[in-house]
C-alpha cells in the first residue's frame, strides 16, 4: 500500500478508491438499490409481509442460479423467479388467507430444491467459477457496467408502483377492511406491490447476496418507522439509512483488502448487513428511553 502524505484521507480511503471503475458501478448500484429497498420495504414492514420478503430472497435463488448456469446475469433469473412466485402467493393468498403462510412455504422448498440442483450443476457442469459466493452473498464489484441500465429501468418500475399505487396502497396496507369499503381494489393493489417486492429483492440480491437481501429491504425501514409513524417521512429515511449502510459498507469492503497478511476483503454483504443491524439496534434503544423518559421524566433525570 502506498504511503500517504500528511492529513490526506489514506485513514479512511485507501489509494485507487475513487478511481476504481467497479467500485464507481458499486456505489451507484448500491445507492439505488438501497433508494428501492428503502421505499419498498417501508410498505413491507407496515403490511407485515417481511416474511414474504424473506421468503422470495430464497425463492430467487434459483432463478439466479439457474441464470449463472446457461451464462447470463442472475439478476434475469431472480426477476424471472421472483415474479411468478409473487404471482403464485398473492393468488392463493387471496383466496384463502390462512394458507398463505403455507404456500409460501410449499413454493419456498421447491424453489430451494432447484437451487440446490442449480447450484450443484454451476459447480460441477460449469466451466465458470463462483456460482454459489455470487448467488448466495452477492457480488456488487464484479457487476458489469452494462447491467446499470437494466438495474435503474427495475428500480423505476418498483419505485413506480409505488408512489403512482401510493394512496391506495397505504390505506390497504393499515386498513384492508376500510379500503375495500371504500371501493379500492385491494386485490390488485397487493398485485402491484408483490411485483414492486420482488423487483426490489432481486435488486437487493444481486447487491448483498440472495440470503442477505432481506436485510436490506427490511432493516432500514424498521429503523425509520421506529422514528417515525408517517409513511413519506419513514421512505426517505429508510432509503438515506439503506444508502449509508451500502455506500459505507462498499468503502469497509474495499478497505479491507489490507486488514491482514493474506489481502483478502471481506464481502460488502458482511458490512452492510452489520450496518444496518447496528442501526436499527441503536435506534431502537434510544427510542425506548425516550418513551421511559416521556412516561418518568423525573426518575429518567436521576437515573
């Protein structure tokens, strides 16, 4: 590593950081990615519907695998896969409520079985190499510059879904009993938003990794609607946590490198995860003393 003069950002930026092609593709991808999960997830959280979320991050896994198997990106397959999973929940959900939890489940471990196929064969069949790191834990630097296109056009429509379905969308979302009242089609609105959340997923996964996907749609926008119960408020700063945690895990990622001997870096997926965790954990705990401070100002002030 080369040596810095004085006062320089050599502490924090290590040489080549801004000058780096695939570390210019990362931090834009990363920040739109984050914007999309930020937007989508808030939805996700007030709906409850984390667990779809989760469970389309593993669904995509063979749609990714099976991508990287015949050459193409493996954000084609997680789209691919993701959508017609969506599809598949939101029908059966619809009609029988209290067996979405099980076909979520059915599709889940089908979808996990060809995975496993899909991923034995990339390892196998395969003249190529890292199927599985790809796949699983992403690989935001190795993302060609061609693919920025292609990833800004799904985040368009994800985010677009949104915002254009907004009103709709949030009073379905607190109340789906009061908007079918009121004439909204809650039915294809929950359409549109499991398309928007599996836009965002397969966005997420081809960031920080098919299994570590949901944290990024998840964990920002539970730290903002920690902080806030208003859904604009709680989009922006879901999608200004989501960017942090992603641009600073880039920077950590590609710091690392010289952290030990081997010069190895650790994966981006490891950091932003951590970040995002470590956010919502501190959020978390000063919401909750200043609820007790608002409940016992006066034992709050000795203590």
């Amino acid at each position: 590593m080369a040596v810095m003069a004085p006062g320089s950002l050599a502490p924090v930026f290590e040489p080549g950081f801004f000058s780096s092609s695939p570390v210019h593709v990362a931090l834009i991808v990363g920040g739109v990615v984050a914007i999309v999960s930020g937007v989508v997830g808030t939805f996700t959280v007030m709906r409850g519907q984390s667990f779809a979320g989760h469970s389309l991050a593993d669904i995509g896994t063979a749609g990714g695998s099976a991508a990287f198997l015949v050459g193409i990106s493996p954000l084609y397959g997680f789209v691919a896969m993701n959508l017609i999973a969506a599809g598949v929940m939101e029908m059966i959900g619809i009609r029988r409520p209290r067996g979405r939890d099980l076909a979520t489940g059915i599709v889940l471990g089908a979808a996990l079985g060809l995975a496993a196929l899909f991923l034995y064969w990339d390892t196998t069949h395969s003249s190529t190499t890292g199927a599985t790191i790809n796949v699983l834990f992403g690989s935001i630097f190795e993302l060609p510059s061609s693919l920025v296109p292609v990833i800004a056009v799904f985040s368009v429509v994800a985010t677009g879904i949104v915002l254009v379905a907004y009103r709709p969308l949030l009073l379905s979302s607190l109340s789906p009993d009061l908007a079918a009242t009121r004439g909204v089609p809650v039915r294809l609105v929950g359409i549109g938003y499991l398309i928007a959340l599996a836009l965002a997923v397969s966005l997420s996964a081809v960031t920080i990794g098919a299994i570590l996907s949901t944290a990024l749609l998840i964990g920002p926008a539970a730290t903002a609607l920690r902080l806030t119960k208003r859904a604009v408020p709680a989009m922006l700063i879901a999608a200004a946590v989501g960017v942090a945690a992603t641009w600073l895990g880039i920077l950590l990622a590609y710091d690392s490198y010289d952290w030990l001997p081997r010069h190895q870096p650790w994966p981006v997926s490891f950091f932003v995860v951590t970040i995002v965790f470590v956010s919502y954990l501190v959020t978390h705990l000063y919401v909750g003393r200043s609820a007790r401070h608002r409940r016992h100002p006066v034992a709050a002030r000795v203590a």
